[in-house]
C-alpha cells in the first residue's frame, strides 16, 4: 500500500476504526456513527473489519448507506452514503452467535488491530480507534494480553 497522502487541500486524517469483536456491539456503532454526516467532516474514516458482518449490521438496523470493500487506504474514503471496509480475513466468518465469546470473534477481533497496527506503521493511516473487543474471545484465541492497551503496546 502506497504512504498515506495529504494534499494541501485535504487536511483530514484517514483514521483505522477496527470493529472490535464481530459479535459484539462494535459493528452496530461503526454502522450508526457512519449514518451521521459528523464523522466525514472530521476525519476520512477506514473500517478494519469483516466486510459481511458489516453488510448484515446495515442491512439489520436498515441504514441507508453501501458498504463497500476496499483493497487499502488508498482507495477514495467517506464518498457520502458509503462505508469503506477492508477486510483482512482470509476467509469470511463461521457461524456465531452475538454476545457469545468465541475462539473465532476473538482471532477476528486480533486480525483487525494487528491490520491496523500494521497500517498505521507504514504510514498508511493516521491514527487507530479501536472498536470493543471481547477479553474472554480473545484469550479463547490464544492472546494473553488481558485487552487493548497491553496488545497494542506489544504490537508496536
């Protein structure tokens, strides 16, 4: 992926907002906070996540907006009525169930903020917002960071 570019004209920073744990609560923020116009003005926003958990979050809360894969940051970001997702998994999700700590969220939920990390030190994003991952998922996938600040502090 090519460095992350501001033009004089374009002074918002393209930001990684991970979804956090897929079946948690992060998805359904991600799909509400794009629904708002704020974010755009703010920052030129890029989803770490898994593209059809998004598709099926939009499509429950019946949102008005595509959901559109993206190969990188470098890709046009925050056209109006979309959601630009890159998705880092090699393969789409199993079966979950919401709210249910699994092996497989969790290793999703550390693919997205390795992504970031990744992303971020190659001078591809600005900054990371992490989304809420799940600390029982994610030592059910082997990390022994107890959360966030501990990975992210290893990551980098």
């Amino acid at each position: 992926m090519p460095k992350s570019r501001k033009s004089k004209h374009e002074t918002r920073p393209i930001l990684g907002l991970t979804m956090g744990d897929p079946a948690g609560i992060g998805p359904e923020v991600l799909a509400k906070a794009f629904a708002g116009r704020e974010m755009g003005r703010l920052c030129r926003p890029i989803v770490i996540g898994s593209l059809p958990v998004m598709e099926q979050t939009v499509r429950s809360l019946g949102l008005p907006m595509r959901v559109e894969a993206v190969a990188g940051h470098d890709q046009p970001l925050g056209r109006r009525g979309a959601m630009p997702v890159l998705d880092p998994l090699e393969r789409p999700l199993g079966r979950f169930r919401m709210g249910v700590a699994a092996e497989e969220t969790g290793a999703a939920s550390l693919s997205f903020i390795s992504k970031a990390v990744r992303l971020a030190e190659a001078g591809c994003i600005n900054g990371i917002v992490t989304g809420p991952i799940n600390k029982e998922a994610i030592n059910l996938a082997g990390c022994k960071h107890p959360g966030h600040t501990e990975l992210l502090a290893d990551l980098t």
